[in-house]
C-alpha cells in the first residue's frame, strides 16, 4: 500500500509542528489535519478520557477514506494509539516509537543520558523510559515541562518568561544530557531555548523528523513535485487553528 492520502490527528494546533515535517517531504498527495481544539488539552487528562477522545477522533475520519493516519500528538501515542489500531481500518502510527528509534539511530552509546520532556500524561505513561530501556538505554529522566504548551500557544517562542520558565523545570535535571526528546507537538517551536540551557548542545529528538524517517523505513512512498493539499478540520474554531499554521509553518 502506498499512502497517498493520509490524516494527521492532534489534540489541537499543536501538530502543525509535525504536518511541516510531513508537508516538506513531499511524500504525499493530500493531508486531512484534524484537531481537537475543543478540547485540548489532552496532556492533563485520565488515561481514560484520552483514549475516548482518540477513538472519538476516528469517527471523525471515517468519511475521508484515508491510506494512514498519524497521530502527531504524544499523549494520544501514549495513550490511545492501540485503541485506535484496533478498530481503524487503516494503518496508524504514533510518534514515540519512532522517536525511540530516531535516537537509536543517532546515539550509539548506550550509556549516554537522555532527557525525555513531556506532557504529564506522557510523562506518566513511561513509554518513552520503557523503549529506551528495551533498546538499552537506561540512563534516562522523564520530566513532565506542561508549561510550555500554554507559552508556545501564546506565541512566545523565546525570552525572559521562556528561559525562566526552562531554568524552573530543568534544575531538576542538572546535568547536561546528550540528547533531549522533544516529547510533545509543541516543543520544536522552543528548541533553540531549550538546547541554549545546557553548555554543551544536546542532540534533540524532534516528532514530525523522527515520523517521516519511520515513514520513509516502512512504507514505499511516492515522491510527488509539488506540496500536499492540506486541509484543516477542527472541533472548534477552525479559523484559530490555520491562523497559527500560518505562523508554524514557517517558523
Ligand atoms: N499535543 C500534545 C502532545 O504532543 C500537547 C498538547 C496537549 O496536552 O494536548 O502531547
């Protein structure tokens, strides 16, 4: 099968971060970006209530009779994407596996300290800390930066609330990692700030990166000339979501 339509799932505008890796690819004809910007956050929520919201989300495809969908969201990764794979009649991937294998790629060595930044939920879900130890990386610190969801959203991308607000969560974690997986939609949009923290750059695990090289591993995909037609969808105020597209897409 090879994708040519494909969807792209978020709990709200976060995802964008991962559709600009997806758009730039130039792998696909048409993307459907859906968000639940009712409804987001996801990331403060009961394992439960994501996984209804994520089932939730597939009876909003139905109709687009898709070739895959991509859960852009890390929280739904952690929580809903089974669920989802269980009743979808269609392939879906989540982003932390192939976070986990993007870093296995880069970082050989299995005893360097790798910082995972999250969601609460992910956070709390481990997944990340559990593939990695599978994969023998065992000197890992999962922090939970919820924060930075409501700073980015506000279109703060850099400055005084940003470093002090990264100083704040990462005087937890005092050493300097070697890599940092940027475990939520978004996290890219601040990498420049977070990597600046520590002295010695960290090599950053980015979600929409880390997905297309999966993509591009497991699937045989077509390379088309032009960009995908993209069309947005929301569950409330769709103006707001591709009014901050505008803006990401070319941050
Ligand atoms: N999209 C979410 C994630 O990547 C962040 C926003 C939320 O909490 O819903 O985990």
């Amino acid at each position: 099968m090879i994708p040519y339509r494909i969807g792209v799932f978020d709990s709200g505008a976060g995802g964008i971060s991962v559709l600009k890796s997806l758009i730039h690819s130039h792998n696909f004809e048409e993307i459907i970006y859906y968000g639940d910007t009712a409804r987001v956050p996801y990331g403060v929520r009961s394992p439960e209530t994501i996984i209804q919201y994520s089932l939730e989300a597939l009876e909003f495809f139905k109709s687009f009779h898709l070739d895959l969908l991509v859960i852009a969201c890390n929280t739904v990764s952690a929580y809903g994407l089974k669920a989802m794979q269980e009743v979808a009649p269609y392939p879906i991937v989540g982003v932390i596996e192939p976070g986990v294998l993007a870093l296995k790629n880069k970082i050989s060595n299995k005893d360097s300290k790798i910082l995972i930044l999250g969601t609460k939920a992910t956070i709390q879900s481990k997944l990340y800390s559990e593939l990695l130890s599978v994969e023998g990386y065992c000197n890992t610190f999962g922090l939970a930066t919820s924060l930075f969801v409501p700073i980015v959203e506000e279109g703060i991308f850099e400055g005084a609330v940003l470093d002090s607000t990264i100083a704040h969560y990462f005087a937890k974690y005092p050493q300097t990692p070697e890599a940092i997986i940027l475990g939520c939609t978004h996290f890219p949009l601040i990498a420049d700030s977070i990597s600046n923290y520590y002295h010695k750059q960290p090599l950053l695990i980015h979600s929409g990166e880390a997905i297309m090289e999966y993509l591009q591993n497991s699937y045989i995909l077509k390379s088309f000339d032009t960009p995908p037609k993209v069309t947005f969808y929301a569950s409330d105020c769709v103006e707001k979501l591709e009014q901050i597209a505008k803006v990401w897409l070319i941050k």
